[in-house]
C-alpha cells in the first residue's frame, strides 16, 4: 500500500521540478556556451571562479540553480586550497535550459583552468534514492581510492549506470592527468538531515585528493 501511495507523489514531485526548471525534460537546449550566451539575458548565469594555482581544480559546471547545491559543494570542497570554478544559473525558472552536457560545454575560461590542472573534480547532481555518491570519470585510481574512503566513512559510493564521465571530450578529464565526475543525489545534496553525510563526503574528496597532490606531476 505505502508503495502504492509513493508512486504518485513522486510523479508529483517530478512534475514540479520539472516545471521550475529543475530536472531535465528532454535533451539540451545549447550545444556550446557561445550559443547559450547569445541568447540569455544578462543575469541569467554567472561564472565564478579562484584560480590559486594549484594543480587540482574543482568544478561546478551546472551550479546555482541548474543543479542545486553543486556549486556550495564545489567551494567547499575547493577551501582555500584547490581551484574553483562554478557556472552557476540564476534564472526565476527554467534553469535547466542553462545546461550543456560535460562533452560540450567549451566556456573558455573554465577549459583554459582545466588545461593549466592536472586533475579535475566536476560536482554533478543527478536524481536518485537514497544518498549516494556515485562517480565517474577517466582516472581509475583516484575514483576507486575515492568510492573506497567514501564508504568507509558512511556516504554509499559507487560508478554511475549511466553517467560514466569518460571520454577525453569530457570536462573532467581535460586535465593532465584525467579526473573524477561526482554525480550527487538530492537527498546528499540537499536535505538537511544528511548534513553529517555532506560533510564526510567533503571532508574525504578533500582527503584523496590531498594525498594525490603530494604526486609528482
């Protein structure tokens, strides 16, 4: 019965994320940022980004509104210690028509800090039971190093089904040493009764990536 009664509150919920711009509908609307900035109006987005020369770079590249919660996320994870860069929507609604997929999105001064890194982190949400950290991308030995310390601190982690975050096209892996894609759930990202769960998980991606950047280059 309980399963019965969830279903239509979920497609209630879906609905209404969907109409506020939330979640996706179909596919992108921009296939690159000159088109999106052609045609948004000013305000729309906002790019933010702390370039403190350090060879491990943090992205949120559907921030604000897009995705919520991925770009605190991102800056958190970033401190005063790695490299941040958020585009972030700002839009009353409709902010996913802000979205580029990661093989497309070419905003310049976010490939241009991804070229000068040797490893990217992309903060993602994606929609999901649960709170789970699911993970991505070309370098194999920091996302298995990271699945393995997340769940050890209590934040469920493993590969994504769909979002595999692989391919040099890939904004997390244009760095020297290809990088990671988290894609976060809702419930990770945004409710508060899993604040303990946020903060172990930035506490440990910070950790990783800490202990990488004592690598040599």
């Amino acid at each position: 019965m309980v399963k019965m009664r969830l279903q239509p509150m979920l497609g209630h919920a879906t609905v209404w994320l969907r109409r506020k711009g939330w979640i996706r509908q179909r596919g992108d609307r921009y296939n690159s940022f000159a088109e999106l900035k052609s045609e948004q109006p000013h305000g729309a987005f906002s790019i933010e980004i702390a370039d403190r020369g350090s060879p491990i770079t943090i992205m949120a590249i559907h921030g604000g509104k897009i995705e919520p919660g991925t770009s605190s996320l991102a800056k958190r994870i970033a401190g005063d210690t790695f490299n941040y860069y958020s585009f972030g929507g700002h839009k009353r609604l409709h902010n996913w028509d802000l979205h580029i997929t990661s093989t497309a999105f070419n905003e310049p001064a976010a490939l241009a800090l991804a070229s000068r890194s040797r490893v990217v982190v992309t903060i993602h949400g994606c929609m999901g039971r649960g709170a789970i950290a699911y993970t991505g991308g070309d370098n194999v030995e920091i996302r298995q190093q990271l699945e393995a310390e997340l769940n050890r601190a209590g934040v469920k982690s493993q590969p994504h089904p769909v979002f595999h975050g692989r391919g040099s096209h890939n904004i997390c892996n244009r760095g020297h040493q290809r990088g990671i894609q988290l894609e976060l759930t809702p419930r990770l990202r945004l409710c508060p009764f899993f604040w303990r769960k946020r903060l172990a998980l930035i506490d440990q991606v910070r950790k990783v990536l800490s202990d990488g950047d004592s690598l040599e280059g």
